[in-house]
C-alpha cells in the first residue's frame, strides 16, 4: 500500500495543451452521430463484431455467390458426409486442398461410411464456375468464391459435410443466413416503426388515446410469448407459398415485439416534452409536427438504434427456435432453424453432429449482434448504465 | 398495499376473459377444424368413413355451430372447471393435462432456483472483484448464454452425454417410473432427471440477471451510504451484504413478473427437444391437430401462469422496498 | 492549547489517484495538527482535495485512489498509531472508524439506505463499537435522538431517511455520528444539502455538542462564511496543496496568501458598495490531469510574477507570526522543486 515511489514528486500526466484544445473544438463542434462513433470506435470488441455483422450481411445480399453448390440439390447416393477438412498448404506452397473421401456401404448395417483419402487431393480454387444464379436479382452469373471448380463426383468438395439428403450443408448455410438475418432485421424494423408511431402518440398526445394504448401494451405483455407465437404461427395455412410465410412470421414476430420499445419511446416522450429545448421550439412557433420530427425524435435516435440492434438477436433466437418445431419458415425456405430441424433427433446427432453447425451460426450472429448493441448503447448513452 | 393486492386480484377475471376470447380466436383461426383433418388422415390410410359417425362427433363437440355458441360451450365448462374434452384422444383434458402441469411449473421453479442461486452470488463477486479475471470469465459465459437458443444447448449437451457417455438423458422419469403412480422412489427419480433440463432452461436467464445484478450493485457501491456504513466501521463483508446488495437485488425482484412467465412458456421447447412430460409438447400436438379445446385449454393456462408470476412479482416488490410499500398504503 | 499534544497528527500526506488516463495528484503533501476540542477548518473549491483528505484520514478511499506518501498518526491513549500503516479492512481500522473519529457526511438522505430504518442503522452502529445488546443500544439511540433535538424520537427511530425533513435527517446523521462517543468528528460539508434556516440551526447544534461531548471536530467545506462561524482553525487549500493556513480571526482580517484573499473578496457583505459587481476569480480550477506547473494558483493568480511562480512550487511558511502562507510574495524560493 505504502510502497515508496521512485520519484518522491512524480509527474501528474502532461498532456499537450495546444492538441486539446483542437480536440476540444472538434467535439463541440461535432453533430451527435460523430460522438456516437467516436466514442463506439474505442470499443474494439464492438467494432470487431461490427465487422463480423457486415460479413454475415454480405452473404445475405449474395448468398449464391458464397455458396459452393446448388442448395436444393440432392443426391441420395451422398448423404451424411462429414465435413472433409481444408488444407492450405501443399508442402510449402499455399494451395488450398480438400482431400477426397471415399464411400463404402457397410455390410452389415447397410449404410454409408465416408473414409477420407488424403491421398487423393481435390484442389480449391477462388472465383471458379458453378451453378448460374443471379444477383440481386438482376445480371445472371455463374462465379461463386470458391470451390473445386468440378462437377465430377469424386471431386466434390462438402465443406460442412451433407444432410440426410445429400444437400451440401455449408450452400444451405449461406441461404439459411439469409433468411434468418432477414428477418430479425425485417421483424425489428416493423417494431420500430410500430413501437415509435404508437409509443410517440401516447407519450406526446397523452389523453385517452395514451390510456388505451398502455393498456394494450400491458395486454400484450402478460401474453405468453412462445405460445402465442406457436398458435399463431399454427394458423398460418399450409398452402401458402414461402414468402408468405416469411412475411408472416415476420409480422407475427414484430406485433409481439414491439410493446418494450413502445414503452421506452412513450417514456422518452414523456420526459422530453418537459425539456427546455421544446417550450423553446414551441415558443418559437414550430409546428407540432416539426417540434416532434426534427427536435425529438433526433434527441432519442441513437437510443432506438441501439435498442434495436440489441432486439434483433432476439428475433433470430425466435424465429430459429419457430422453425425448429417446424411451425415458423417451412421448406423448401431454408433458415438457420429449417436446417436444425435435420438435427432434431438424437440418432442424427450422434450419426452426423456436423448437423449442428447452423446452431453455432446463431450464437455467433447473436453474439454479435449484442456486443454491437452494447456497444452502440454505451456510446449512444455514456451517462446511463 | 393490500388494496393493491385486490385491485390486481379483482382484475384476473377480467384478464382471464380477454385472454380466452383471444386464445379461442387463434385457435379458430386455422381453414377447416379437427375432423377435416382427421377425416383427411383416414382418407389416405385407406379407411372407409362412416358418414353417421362424422356426424355424431359434429353435433358432440358442436363444430357446426358458429363461433360465438362453440365458444359459449366452452366458457360454460370453464365455469364448471371442466376444460372439455380432448377431440384426438376423446379424454376429457384436464386428465390429459394434469400430471403434466405440475412437472411444467416444477421444472419452471427448479430452473428458477438455480438461476437465483447461480446469479446472484457470481453478480455479487463481480461486481465487488470488478476486472479480475474470474469477472472477464463470468462475463465470457454470460455472453454465451444469452446468445444460445435453450433448444441448441440442449442438443449439444444430449449430444455431448450420448456420445461419450452413452446415456440418452432425455425425460424426466426412468422407464418404470413413467406411468407409476407417486412415491418417494419416483420423486427421486425425477430429481435425478431434472437437473438437466433445470440447467438448460436456466442458463440464459442466469446470464442476464447475473450481469443486470453486477451492473446494479457497481452503481451502488458507490453510494454515499456505502460510504457512510464504511465509515462507522462496519467491516466490507457485512456491510456490502446488507446494505448495497439488498438495494441491488429490489429492482431485481421486478424482473420475476417476466422471468416466472418466460420459464413456464420457455419450457415448451426445451420439453419439446428432451422429450419432457410437460403441457408444452402437447400445445405443439394440439395445435397441429386442430385439437382446439386441448389447445385452447393449455394456451389459457400459459396465460394464467403468466398472470400469476407478474403478480408474484409484483406483491415481492411492495414487500421487499418500503418506498413502494408506503406509496400504496 | 497549542501546547497540548494534538490528537490527530497529518504529516505530508499524500493521496494519487491512478487511472487509466494518467495519475491525478489529489492530495500533495499536505500536514496539520488536530487538538483535542478544537474545531479544524478545510476551505477550497470543490477538487481541491479536502474530502479525499478526510477520506484519507478515515481509509475509505475508493480505488484507484491511494495514500502513497505520509503518515496519519492517531493520539490513543497517550500512544500514538500511524493509521497510514493499518490495513483498510482490518479490525484494528475498523474499530477506530465510528468509534474513535465519526464521519458526518454530506448528504444525509443518500447516506442512509433507503430501505432500512433509520434506527436500524444506528442501532448497527452502537452495536458494532459497544457491547449491548439490541435494546439497550436502541435506549442509546433514543438517547442520541434527544440530544440532538429531534421530536418524537421514538417514532422516527422506525422511520425511513426519506420520510424525515432534510434538517432532521442530518441531525440523526449526527447522532448517529455522537453515538459512539469519538474523540474526533469529520464534518463533510455537513449543511450543504440543507436550506439556509437550517443550516443555521444544524451549526449551533454542532457547536453545542463539541462542547459538551469534548469532541474534536475537522469541518469541512467550500462555505467561508460558515467557516468563520465554526472554525478555530483554517487551512485553505487548492488543487491538493495547502495555501494557506493560520487561526480564523488571522486568515479571516489578514489573509496572506492571493488565493485567500480573492476569496473572501468574492464574498457578499453588508459592507461592500451597494450596485457594483462582486469580484470574481478569474479563471475555473484546472483539470487535474492538467496541473500548471509551480504554484497552482498562478494562472488565476492576479499579483502573477513570470519565471517565478510557474517554475516553483513555494513551501508553506510562517507570515507574520500566527498564520503561514505557501507565496513566492513572501518567501523567495531559491531551491527549485
């Protein structure tokens, strides 16, 4: 406690006068989001999942591109191979090999058993030729990243194995990826705009329409969630086509979500009504609206964005854990939870646990997703916890 | 407060009713009901149909009648405490539902213990060994488990005991004990099931309120009276216990009214996954089915259940924090 | 009095605080002497490191703030004790914490906890420095609640901090502080939180116990005007060294040191010229990370000497027999610190 210091008089941290107080005009000067960012920037963490966020939403606006097969493609003859492995060296040459697996039916159990032949090498290539897609749904294409490059049968290369069916799982993956990331994002957006047009008119109107709307957000709170989801979802006719399902999963998944945003807008409302900022607009002659577009909704903007990024891994769990029981996306959509539906059963697990790997793409996007949000929230709020 | 208590009390009805106009809505909702899609399973197994005995099962459970008259009939077995029968199982579902309504608020109360348990020591330790390396460790995990679906530890964790273990640990009971009647043999047995799937359904719940219990008590540690208690010489221990970690574990409390709710309803998939005899994979079925009395039946004991932890919740905080306490008096 | 051996000796104290951002130099060298009975003044504006000097003196510091240099020596008895040595935690400190000097701190309705009673939490105090048990410990606490004036102390023993007015709960605050008996009590700012009234009568009450529980008292606060009311003593401090020091008549006529001066020049007063603006310092404290060099004052200082006062730090010296003032006006430095 009482150690001696090696300078009886030591130093209190100089700090350069002349670059403070640039630094100081540049912050008084700055508008809100570049405080945002600049104070969300020193988070690495936050940043680093930011990165892996934007990775994650590249596959979604491409998937085709990143996958190396035809998703929906099956092939009887090649189910349950596990994944093969990738080596990136070949000697001491970087060149990227897979090495190729050879199948013999069991006399016994009559099933495929995958060995794999290191001494056979299927060599992986960037941007090769595979199956024709289109992007975005306008020029068509036929490049993906990567690949063997082959079509032959022994010069597959499965890079997260094959389901029951054949299917290539890492393909699947990046559609699941793009549905499941779609619709935290689509659901949350609904929330929003449900949450602040509806949390806005109780807070700012007040009156009777405050007291109906609370108590409907009271209502839906003492829902059970997952069981109204579950039978909701389960009076979606079985004949509707995918993307109607999609949309209204996502809607089903916003019209519950909404209500905590609902009451924290009605509460930031409430309290920024009393705020000095608005008797002076409204002295100043603004227009109700103005006063509400451009003074208050601006003052709690970062907040909602960071409430928001924290709500959409929510979602994804939602909408993962819906399709799992087989009542949210159904195939043929693929999503992360579509594709753990293979893994429902403890004998697949135990044959092919390669099938739980969409499950560790949940806990990373979700990861992510909430270190961004406790990042953003932090930076977004420093006075707050 | 005890006014308060009534008001809430005297509002469950009204609650209630809402609720079941809304559970009987959804379970309605579904195009065509019960026999179109049981009649549809015997048509393609090849059975014939007596269109005598269609009729009889009609007019039983009145699906010819418009909405208002099937729910009526319902309401007035409800009032009876008779939850009707099951259309699939042709039992009346307060059997099918019984045993299974304990063990789904059972393991709803065992995975809250564990989460209490769990959480709030290793929120205390964090907050007051703030940046140790146990602290970076608890919040690693807290991360992780907020970010695993219960359904996906469950399977990597049957998983895990399958294959180096070799046991199937699904259920809650061992064969012999499924259908036995109640005895301490089968109570222990259960206890030796149930850890896990308590675990599971806990984990992401203890995560959170480990971490909103050790961002509370860092907020008020550094209230001046801590301060002032540090001051007359209370030593760190009991002063830390008594007074900051009682003020940090009030607002806590309030969390109950939501947590209670999401175990009852959170259990659902992780029965579903473990094969647990619970309510939940049995809404699941009903569902399906178009069983709508057994569907709408369980969707209103969810509601109930959640109706309950909220005033659970709600009587703890007027109790544990004198402000409020006063406030309602 | 000078003469009596002092009850609480600080020697060149010295507490930092390390953060990320750098270490802040919170108290630099600071020392004084409490005597028995005597009311011990700490002025300075708000940073300048007078609470963390009590917090020291109690070991309360919160890190990352420690005592790196000094001694804090305790009279018990006749034998002294460097509470600097003791561990913060340990029973030796503890036992003196409370029950040898009492700490009244700033503001009594966040210094209660809000859901425990009042009596609850003095009871606990009683309890912890004497041996009796509940009841008779709640006969003390009624005592206490006597002494200091509180109607119906019966009833507001069981009662909240936030159900009593602010006057009432800073005298619970203080008969929770007396309840012990110390030979010494701290008083943070003890009627800064309180409306002027008050304030007033919370001061009397103060001096009317030191006089009859023989307590020594160190008051601390950026209040001249209170100090002059209750102080024996003054020290004036800024950014964490001492300015001046000297007994109240002397530093309230003839201030030495220019920060003293400019503050009391900044004080209302009846004599003052009726419509002409109050003398203000000019300038606002430096951010602790950014100390000036030499004295600290000098930027704001208005008898300022160039190459003198932003080179060395000046030591406190005796001025004029009773005070002493740390001043390059009054003790050229020769050595460079």
């Amino acid at each position: 406690m009482r150690e001696p210091m090696a300078n009886a008089n030591p130093v209190v941290l100089p700090l350069d006068q002349v670059v403070k107080s640039v630094a100081e005009e540049r912050v008084s000067v700055a508008s809100n989001w570049k405080l945002v960012w600049w104070r969300f920037r020193k988070h690495h963490l936050a940043l680093f999942s930011a990165g892996v966020l934007i990775l994650f939403y590249l596959v979604v606006l491409v998937p085709d591109f990143f996958a190396t097969y035809d998703p929906e493609a099956t092939d009887a003859k090649l189910s349950f191979i596990p994944i093969q492995g990738i080596h990136l060296l070949d000697g001491a040459r970087i060149s990227p090999w897979a090495p190729a697996i050879v199948g013999k039916r069991n006399a016994v159990t009559l099933k495929m058993e995958w060995q794999v032949d290191a001494t056979k090498q299927v060599p992986l290539h960037l941007f090769v030729r595979g199956y024709p897609y289109k992007v975005l749904g306008i020029f068509e294409t036929d490049i993906h990243l990567f690949g063997s490059g082959s079509q032959d049968a022994d010069a597959k290369v499965f890079l997260l194995g094959t389901d029951r069916l054949g299917r290539d799982q890492w393909s699947r993956l990046m559609y699941g990826t793009r549905t499941s990331m779609t619709v935290g994002l689509v659901a949350v957006a609904l929330s929003v705009v449900l949450g602040v047009v509806l949390g806005g008119v109780s807070g700012y109107f007040g009156g009777w329409l405050d007291l109906i709307i609370q108590r409907l957000i009271e209502l839906l709170q003492s829902l059970p969630t997952i069981p109204i989801w579950l039978a909701m979802t389960a009076a979606l006719p079985q004949d509707w086509r995918p993307d109607q399902v999609f949309l209204a999963i996502t809607i089903i998944l916003a019209l519950v979500g909404w209500t905590t945003l609902g009451r924290e807008v009605r509460g930031r409302f409430l309290s920024l009504r009393e705020e000095d900022f608005v008797l002076a607009a409204e002295l100043a002659g603004c227009s109700r609206w103005r006063i509400i577009t451009r003074h208050m909704v601006p003052a709690f903007m970062s907040h909602i964005i960071a409430t928001s990024t924290l709500a959409i891994p929510v979602m994804i769990i939602n909408e993962t854990s819906l399709s799992f029981l087989g009542l949210g996306i159904r195939p043929p959509a693929i999503s992360w939870g579509v594709l753990l539906q293979e893994a429902q059963n403890l004998q697949t697990i135990a044959l092919a646990p390669w099938l739980l790997i969409p499950g560790l793409f949940v806990i990373l996007a979700v990861l992510a997703f909430n270190i961004v949000g406790d990042g953003l929230r932090d930076a977004a709020d420093p006075y707050g916890h | 407060m005890l006014r308060f208590i009534l008001q809430r009390l005297l509002l469950l009805p009204l609650l209630l009713f809402v609720f079941s106009v809304v559970v009987f809505l959804l379970v309605q909702a579904p195009p065509g009901d019960f026999l179109t899609s049981y009649l549809a399973t015997l048509a393609s197994s090849g059975s014939s149909v007596d269109q005598a005995q269609v009729d009889a099962l009609t007019k039983q459970f009145g699906l010819d009648q418009p909405f208002h008259v099937q729910y009526i009939r319902w309401m007035e077995g409800l009032g009876r405490g008779d939850l009707g029968l099951s259309l699939e199982y042709q039992r009346p579902n307060m059997e099918l539902i019984g045993e299974r309504l304990l063990l789904t608020v059972l393991l709803a109360l065992f995975a809250f213990v564990f989460t209490w348990v769990i959480a709030i020591p290793a929120g205390i330790y964090s907050a007051t060994h703030q940046n140790s390396i146990l602290d970076y460790v608890f919040t690693l995990l807290n991360y992780i488990g907020v970010a695993t679906p219960n359904f996906m530890l469950a399977l990597i964790l049957m998983w895990v005991a399958f294959s180096s273990f070799g046991v199937s640990v699904t259920g809650l009971f061992s064969r012999e004990y499924e259908q036995a009647p109640w005895s301490l043999a089968r109570f222990i047995d259960l206890l030796q099931h149930i850890w896990l799937p308590m675990i599971i359904l806990g984990i992401a719940g203890t995560a959170r309120l480990m971490r909103v219990m050790r961002a509370n008590l860092l907020d008020e540690l550094n209230k001046p009276y801590v301060v002032a208690a540090r001051a007359r010489g209370l030593s760190e221990w009991r002063l830390v216990l008594k007074y900051p970690v009682r003020l940090a574990i009030n607002p806590l409390v309030s969390t109950i009214g939501w947590y209670l709710p999401q175990l009852f309803s959170g259990s659902l998939i992780v029965a579903t996954v473990m094969n647990l005899p619970n309510i939940g994979p049995m809404l699941l079925r009903a569902l399906v089915q178009q069983d709508m009395y057994l569907a709408g039946s369980i969707l209103l004991i969810y509601c109930f259940l959640t109706i309950i932890g909220t005033l659970i919740s709600d009587i703890l905080l007027a109790w544990l924090d004198p402000r409020i306490r006063m406030e309602n008096a | 009095m000078n003469h009596a051996t002092p009850l609480l000796s600080v020697h060149n104290l010295q507490v930092q605080f390390f953060m990320d951002e750098g270490i802040v130099q919170a108290v630099d060298g600071v020392s004084f002497d409490v005597f028995p009975r005597q009311v011990f003044g700490i002025v300075g504006e708000s940073g300048c490191g007078k609470s963390v000097t009590m917090k020291a003196i109690l070991q309360i510091l919160e890190p990352p703030g420690r005592i790196v240099k000094g001694e804090i020596l305790l009279n018990r008895n006749g034998s002294t004790i460097d509470l600097a040595k003791l561990n913060p935690n340990g029973k030796e400190m503890r036992d003196i914490r409370g029950a040898q000097i009492a700490l009244i701190p700033q503001e009594p309705m966040s210094s209660f906890s809000p859901v425990h009673t009042v009596g609850d939490q003095i009871i606990e105090a009683i309890r912890l420095h004497q041996p009796v048990h509940a009841r008779a410990a709640r006969q003390i606490a009624l005592e206490m609640f006597r002494d200091v004036g509180i109607p119906m102390p019966e009833q507001r023993l069981d009662e909240y901090a936030w159900q009593l007015s602010g006057g009432l709960r800073q005298r619970a605050m203080i008969a929770m502080a007396l309840s012990c008996h110390p030979r010494l009590l701290i008083a943070d700012e003890p009627t800064t939180a309180i409306d002027v009234t008050t304030q007033a009568q919370i001061l009397r009450l103060l001096r009317k116990l030191q006089e009859e529980h023989h307590t020594a008292i160190i008051f601390i606060t950026h209040d001249l005007g209170v100090i002059a009311q209750m102080a024996d003593y003054v020290q004036v401090m800024y950014l964490g060294l001492v300015m001046e020091e000297g007994p109240v008549d002397a530093i309230f006529h003839a201030p030495k040191h220019p920060y003293t001066q400019a503050l009391l020049r900044s004080i209302p007063s009846v004599h003052s010229t009726p419509r002409v603006n109050l003398p203000t310092i000019s300038g606002s404290i430096p951010h602790p990370f950014n100390r000036p060099s030499g004295c600290p004052f000098h930027p704001r200082c208005p008898q300022f000497i160039a190459g003198k006062c932003d080179k060395h730090i000046p030591p406190l010296r005796s001025v004029g027999g009773v005070q002493a003032a740390a001043c390059v006006l009054y003790h050229d430095v020769e050595v460079p610190r």
